[in-house]
C-alpha cells in the first residue's frame, strides 16, 4: 500500500527516480516483492481486543474489525501485516507511515486529532478499575486519592487521572498492562485503570480467574477510532463505509458476541459514525 520512492544509480551514471510498491512490518515476507500489503497497527496484550498468542495468531474485536477494514479496501486477511502499537507510539506510527491505519482501542480525542485523523467511532468503552476481588477501600473515583493506581503511557486513562479523576492518586505508569497486573496481583499497586473493555478481558483470562474484578464505574466515554495519517480523506471515508455497512451486514454484532461473550462484558450499542469531516 506504501509508495516509496527510491533512486537508483546505473552504471553509466545516470540516475533514474522509480516509485516501486514496498511495504513495512513485521513478516518480512513482502519486502520488495511489489505484492501488495497493508500494515495494521493494534494492541498484541489486550485479550478480547488485540492478542498475539503464543502461536503467533492474533484474534480479538480491533483485529475482527481490521480484517473487515481491510477487507472493504481490497485486502485479503493474507495480506495484512500487523504491527503492534502500544499506546504512546499510535500517532508516531501513523505520522511516520509505520502503518496504514490503528485499530488498537484508540479513543478518539481533539489533542490525538491535532496530530491524526479518525475514522469511526466503531465501539464505545468506559474507564473502570480493576481490583482485587477482597478489594473494599476501592468504590468511587476519590478513593484512589490514598491508593496506589497503575497505567499505561500515552493513554488517555492515565491522562484522566491526572488530570481530574484523581490527581493525588500515587500513579505508575507503564509501557504495557501486564506490569500493571503483576503489580495488582503481588499489591505493589491497588488497582488497575484503563478502559472496562480492556480490564473485562484481564479479568476473565484463565490465569487471573477469581482473582480481580471490575468497579464498574464509568468514569469516562473512550469512543474507539481507527486512526489514520492526516489529511487523507480518502481513506477515512473509505473507513467509515466499512465501518457503516460492518453494523448494517450484522458483522459488528458477531465480532462483539465471539470477543466480549467469553469475558462477559456488557457492552454499549453501537454508536454512530461522527468522524465525517
Ligand atoms: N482507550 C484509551 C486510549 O486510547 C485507553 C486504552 C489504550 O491505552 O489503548 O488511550
């Protein structure tokens, strides 16, 4: 899908400029070979959302709605390379070219919008706790105040902690959610915060189970985006029309079920597609 541009020398010394079809990511397989790719950022530690597994599969709802993405733009699933985007990294990707497109529980925000553009919103999750389950000290925002909370870089939900939630909160945040679980699990913090979507996940993997639940507090709306390099309407409105007939065909509602089901989280209706201009 990227167009490089590239000079070669030939041996007579005259330099001709071609434009050759390449792609990045993380296969390698398609290096040179002209064929055509297209490279999707998502998250690879979020269960539900965007998991590599240890087979090197990668499943979740982000990657159901990629594929669909994809799919609507000419992309097979075989001709998609997918690169992982932590948090802080989403707009480097995209302004860098990394990716063609973020699908990575990416809410959708005027400081994001100053540096990307988005297509979507496609869901719509709300920030939550995670805690121990004989956590009691824990029931409302303010309480995190006295407590040691725990995030990831470059996300909104430790923005928001900052910022108005809970700014005396003793924060950490780091790069990805599995420090933060091992420090909840070993109570070198209290509690975990990020999108209830997210924490579900968390919650229901078999090696945590019984062990953490959710407050249920909604602290805030996270409209997930499909992030894209500014300025090119092109393909958000391409996006918006997948993301449009992806709830009209039922497929939004078959990717919810088979990724949320297991977790059993009780997620919100589909919202409307905004990101139009
Ligand atoms: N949806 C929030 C965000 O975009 C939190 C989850 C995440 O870091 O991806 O920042």
């Amino acid at each position: 899908m990227k167009l490089r541009k590239v000079s070669v020398a030939i041996a007579t010394g005259l330099t001709l400029s071609l434009t050759l079809a390449a792609c990045g990511g993380d296969s390698g397989s398609d290096s040179g070979g002209g064929k055509d790719k297209i490279t999707v950022g998502i998250k690879f530690d979020q269960p539900g959302l965007g998991l590599k597994t240890p087979e090197g599969k990668y499943t979740g709802f982000d990657v159901d709605v990629a594929t669909y993405v994809a799919k609507e733009l000419g992309y097979e699933a075989k001709d998609i390379v997918w690169k992982q985007a932590p948090s802080a990294e989403r707009e480097n990707l995209i302004r860098n070219g990394d990716v063609d497109f973020v699908a990575a529980t990416y809410t959708i925000n005027d400081k994001r919008k100053a540096e990307v553009d988005f297509a979507g919103p496609y869901f719509l999750a709300h920030q939550d706790l995670l805690v121990r389950t004989d956590e009691t000290g824990i029931t409302k925002p303010e309480d995190l105040n006295s407590k040691k909370l725990c995030s990831v870089t470059g996300s909104t939900s430790a923005q928001n902690v900052k910022e108005k939630l809970a700014p005396k909160a003793d924060l950490q945040e780091f790069g990805g959610y599995s420090e933060c679980l091992t420090g909840l699990e070993n109570k070198a913090v209290d509690a975990l915060t990020t999108d209830d979507s997210i924490l579900a996940g968390f919650a229901a993997q078999k090696e945590h189970q019984g062990k953490f639940k959710l407050a249920g507090l909604k602290m805030s709306d996270e409209p997930y985006g499909i992030g894209l390099k500014k300025g090119d309407k092109e393909l958000r409105d391409k996006i918006n029309k997948a993301l449009e007939k992806m709830q009209s065909d039922g497929s939004w509602e078959k990717f919810v079920s088979a990724n949320f089901g297991p977790a059993n989280y009780k997620n919100d209706p589909a919202p409307k597609i905004t990101e139009t201009s």
